[in-house]
C-alpha cells in the first residue's frame, strides 16, 4: 500500500514538474515573445498599482474599525469575509481558462487525464499573481493587530487570510467550470452571495454592526484557537480542491464523450443561415457567440458589473433633489450595457461578413435581434434602480420612463453608430495585439457624448418642468422610438447593404 501511494504520489509530482516547466517555456517559443514579454511588464505595474490601492484600503479600514467599539480588531476584520470574498470574486472574472481548454494540448501525451488536471489545479492554487487580494489584511493587521496582540497572532493572522483567499480562488473556479458547462449555474453566486448579504438586513437599526457582529463569530473561534481554526481552513481547502477536481474531471470527459452528431444537428437546426430563418434563431446566435468567444464575454460580463455598480450608487441620497450627479449614475447604469455592445456591432461581424452580406434581409434580422436582446438586458439595472428608490428621493414613474426613453431614444443613436463601423475586431484577441491602432476615436467622442447629453437633457427638462412632465416626456420619448423600432432598424440596415462595399473593403483592411 505504502510502495503504491509513493508511485501514485511520484506520478503526480512527475506530471506537475513537466507542466510546470512546460508552461515556463512555452511563451519564449511563441511568434510574438517580445511583445508579450513586453506586456508582462505593463501587467506587472498594473498588479503593483492594484496592490498600492488595497492597501490603502486597508489602511482606511482601519481607521473606519476605531469609530466602532462593539466588535475587536481581529472581529471586525472576519466580520467582513463575505464582502471581501465578493469584491475578489467579481475581480476574477477575466483572469481565467476553463481546465478544459488547457488540458487539450496535452491528451496525446503519456501523463494521466488526471494526473494533468489536478496539476493544473495545483499551479492555481500556488500560483501567488491572482492573491493580490491578500494586501487587504496586511496594512491592517500592522496597524490594528500586532501592536495588541503581538507578532505570533499577526502571522498567523495573516495565514490565516491567505487561505481565505486560496479558497476564494478555488471557489470561483469551480464556479468558472459549472457554468462553462452550463449556463443555469450563473444563478449559484447569486443565490450564495444574496443569501450571505441578507443576513446584515435582519436587524434594520444599524445594518452594518449587525453584518458585522454576525460574522464576526468566525474571528472569535480565530482569536479562541488560531491554530486549530488554520487546520479546519486547510481540511476545507483540501475537500474544495476534491470537489473541484471531481467535477473538473468528469464535465471534460463528458465533453470528450458527448455526442457530437447531436450537438451538430443542434446548432444547424438553429442556423440563422438559411431562408426564413425567425428571429429566435439570430438571438440564439448572439448567445452562441457572447458565450463560445472571450471578448464578447468579457464585454458583457464588465458591462452588467458597471451597471450594477452605477445603479447602486445612485441609491445614495443627494444634497440636490434629482442632481445632475444622480441623473448621471441612472443613465450610465441604464446605457452601458446597451451602449458597450450594440456600439460594436459590425465590429465582430466583420469576422464573417461574406455571409451576412450574402442575403439582403440578414443585416436587419441580426440587428433587430441584438436590439431586443439588449433592450430585455435593461430589467436588470431597472430592479436595482426601482429597489434604490427607497433609500434616495427618485420616483418609481421616473426609473421606468427613463429605462424606457434608453430602450427607445438612447439605443436609436447607439445603433445608429453601426454606421462607422467598418473595423474588425477579433473575437478572441490578446491584450498585446495593439487593437489600439485600429480605434475610432470619434465614436468615443460620440459615446462620451451619450451619456452626457441625456443627463443634462433631463436636468434641465426638470429644473423647466414639474416632476410628473419630465416623466411623461421620457415616457412618451420612449414609446414612441419602441413602437417604431423595426423602422428605424430597416433604414439603418439599408444604409449598411446599400454602402456593403465600403464595409467588405474595411473588415478586410483592419483584419
């Protein structure tokens, strides 16, 4: 038993030392090693910035723990896990491969399937760029922590954290495979973080120290027994890592072993590609295409953070009623997610422009698909924005008028901007492509101009108008531009077929 689990162990270390020193040699054999070389750099500077700015957090934090005396130092700090683990959480988004696409390359080697994918779980776990976050514990345990409770506990403090973070990290990938394998498990943070928040609103007098104190048990049993609390984090790590590896392992063999003829007559049963195609089957392609290609997924995913970001900083009350400031959260959090990918439209096109241009009708059809996609998009920052309500001085009649007026008045112009562009964008590029040099800066202009218009268009209708005329308008506005939505998208896309050779010359240009 002993010889076999020293084979089995040799085998693995075996596996993770040619991975390893694989994944260190394969960028100086790629085509573009400077340039990337040259981006580590930029990378580099940008994870010191970040790291200077959480510490700085840090820092403010504790000074915010001096104003609260019902909690100690090391309370206060566990009593915020959940926050913590939240911010980090929606900080990976964009900072990982599912296993499946780095196990490909190498299922033709001699090493075990497993043996590969624990490896690569492995490298995550040790790999120390990603715990950036750890920065958080360190400003405030120097400054709360070690003076009163010495040197011992400010280390294993600090351990103790970064096992959190380890955690963390491990949690978001196995969250980042679920829902690779299936889109339904977008719901499981959600639910998880929804149900951890909630927690803080059972006591409505002061929310804060109560979310706190609630939590803060954990750093009670830290303070009671630190050593046997880091031993419970390691057990909970080692069975998130099983877990992980568990799950990791059978969704790539069911993807290896999944009927591909099936998968196959799926997708050209809904091939927008054919005559008479509805218009489901357009929308089902820019699903399709946000969730098989990284740019789009990364557009949109940053896109609904924004938004929800913008829409909860509009819930803080104003000195001013209805100030340009608020008027300006609402329309950001209502227009960026519209505005950051119909603006782009013909932009990712253009990587199979010749069979969008071969049938006259196609143009229309995919724009008017993207246009009810995106305007359906727009519940999300409206059921933050309606729950704001009860906390700032905005009308319920005022956030759905101007969802409304975005939907119709705002997405016009945004759509209308597909007249420029005539730029490929690649669907899976890399930061170090320069796609810079192929910019159109007087669509920036334009989309700096999108969102500022409509602030002060609003500000100054209201300041001229009562409360219930500035509703009335946005409302109509909007309607109006709703109801006639399929004409205005058929001028547009007429535009577009009618100039196609402008935009072929353009896509091919700029590929």
């Amino acid at each position: 038993m002993t010889k076999e689990l020293y084979k089995r162990l040799n085998e693995l270390f075996k596996a993770y030392r040619i991975l390893c020193n694989h994944k260190s040699t394969a960028s100086k054999r790629a085509i573009d090693y400077k340039e990337n070389r040259y981006a580590k750099w930029f990378i580099y500077l940008g994870l010191i910035f970040l790291f200077a700015y959480i510490c700085l957090l840090s820092v403010g934090l504790s000074l915010i723990k001096k104003q609260i005396i019902e909690v100690n130092e090391i309370e206060f700090f566990f009593g915020l896990l959940p926050i913590f683990s939240l911010i980090d959480f929606l900080g990976r988004l964009f900072m990982r491969q599912s296993t499946s696409h780095l196990i490909r390359p190498y299922l033709l080697s001699p090493l075990k399937r497993k043996d590969i994918i624990l490896s690569l779980i492995l490298q995550s776990v040790a790999k120390f760029t990603d715990k950036v976050f750890l920065a958080m514990a360190i400003p405030y345990g120097l400054i709360t922590i070690l003076p009163i409770y010495g040197v011992a506990t400010f280390i294993l403090f600090l351990l103790s954290f970064y096992i959190f973070v380890v955690l963390n990290s491990i949690w978001y990938n196995l969250f980042h495979s679920l829902f690779n394998h299936n889109g339904l498990f977008f719901a499981l943070p959600i639910c998880v973080y929804l149900g951890a928040v909630s927690v803080g609103l059972l006591n409505q007098s002061n929310i804060a120290v109560h979310f706190i104190q609630f939590y803060g048990i954990i750093g009670c049993m830290f303070i009671t027994h630190p050593i046997c609390f880091i031993l419970l984090q390691i057990l909970i790590l080692c069975l998130l890592i099983a877990i992980y590896f568990k799950v990791d392992f059978y969704i790539f063999e069911s993807q290896l072993t999944q009927d591909n003829s099936k998968e196959a007559q799926l997708i050209s049963s809904t091939s927008a590609f054919s005559s008479g195609t509805p218009l489901r089957h357009f929308i089902q392609l820019e699903l399709f295409q946000i969730q098989r290609n990284k740019n789009p997924r990364k557009k949109i995913t940053l896109s609904i953070i924004l938004s929800i970001v913008f829409a909860l900083l509009s819930a803080l009350p104003q000195d001013a009623a209805y100030g340009f400031q608020q008027y300006f959260y609402i329309s950001y959090a209502l227009l960026i997610i519209g505005f950051s990918n119909l603006s782009s439209m013909m932009q990712y096109e253009g990587n199979y422009y010749s069979v969008l241009f071969s049938y006259k009708d196609f143009i229309y059809q995919h724009m008017r698909a993207k246009y009810i996609l995106y305007a359906t998009m727009l519940l999300i920052p409206t059921a933050i924005l309606l729950i704001a309500t009860r906390w700032n001085n905005i009308s319920i009649a005022f956030i759905i008028g101007y969802a409304l007026f975005t939907a119709g008045v705002q997405y016009f112009f945004v759509l209308s901007l597909t007249l420029f562009n005539k730029q490929t964008v690649e669907l899976n590029n890399k930061n170090t492509t320069g796609g810079w040099k192929n910019t159109n800066y007087m669509l920036v202009i334009i989309g700096i101009l999108l969102f500022i218009i409509p602030s002060l268009f609003v500000t100054t209708l209201q300041k001229n108008a009562s409360e219930t005329t500035t509703e009335i308008i946005l409302t109509i506005c909007g309607l109006i531009f709703i109801a006639t939505h399929k004409l205005w998208i058929r001028a547009i896309s007429n535009r577009i077929n009618n100039n196609h050779y402008a935009f072929i010359e353009g896509f091919n240009a700029s590929r």
